[in-house]
C-alpha cells in the first residue's frame, strides 16, 4: 500500500441479498473467505410460446438479469419480449418471416436490475419458435 493510506473495513449495503455483496471477495473478521456476488451464477429456461414467464421462483425488485440467450427453432422465429415486473414489454428481439440467416443461439446482453417495487422480478414473453434461457441473479 502506498504511504499514508490505509484500508480500514469495507461495508456493505444491505438493502438487498442480490446487490450487497457486490465489491467482489472479502473476508469475516475471523478471516474465512466471502464469496462476492457473482451475476452470472442462475438460469431460467423459458419455451416458446409463453407469455410473462417469471425469471427466479417468484421474482423480486432488485433481480439482476445479465442477459438472454436467444434460440431459435427456426429462422422465422418469433419475438422476444422482456418486463420489469408489471412495467412495459421491451422487445429485445423483433423475429418474424425469415429475421435469422441460421439457427445459431444467440446473447442479448443486458445487465439491468429490476426496479418495479409493486410486481418485483423480470418477465420474459416468447414467441411461436423460439425460446430463451435468461442469465442473472433471481429471486
């Protein structure tokens, strides 16, 4: 460390068990290793055709979704469609009459945190032909 500076204690927030740990890998005061929050660390498969399909068990505000995996069954695949809580759909993937070249699957990365305090947690709508596998830290 450089003079005249020193590390004293980090905190952190505990406003929510998803976005609390966030600073990465500390330790107790007894010196065991904290595992920090890792983004990447749940999936969610969603089939075509479902409409507002929850990411997590029950979703909460707060949910952390890092991406989407997108795929196609064929290369008219429908759209794919996202909501924070009960908030609007954002479409992340518009589909329709030959949209894809090949059959490939996809990412749409994202790296949004639900807001919606009323109906927590993200949603995720398909279309006929498509499913999603939804990356992130739910509830």
């Amino acid at each position: 460390m450089s003079a005249g500076f020193q590390l004293v204690a980090l905190a952190t927030d505990s406003v929510n068990a998803n976005v609390n740990t966030i600073v990465g890998v500390g330790t107790t005061q007894y010196g065991a290793p904290v595992v920090g929050f890792n983004p990447y660390s749940q999936y969610k498969t969603v089939a075509a055709s479902q409409t507002a399909a929850v990411l997590g068990a029950t979703g909460a505000q707060y949910d952390y979704l890092a991406g989407v995996l997108i795929v196609p069954a064929t290369t008219s695949a429908g759209n794919v469609l996202i909501r924070d809580g009960n908030g609007p759909d954002i479409t992340i993937f518009a589909g329709g009459a030959t949209s894809l070249g090949d059959l490939h699957p996809f990412i749409v990365p994202l790296g949004l945190y639900a807001l919606a305090a009323t109906t927590g947690g993200w949603r995720v709508t398909t279309g006929t032909n498509v499913s999603v596998i939804g990356i992130g830290k739910f509830t």
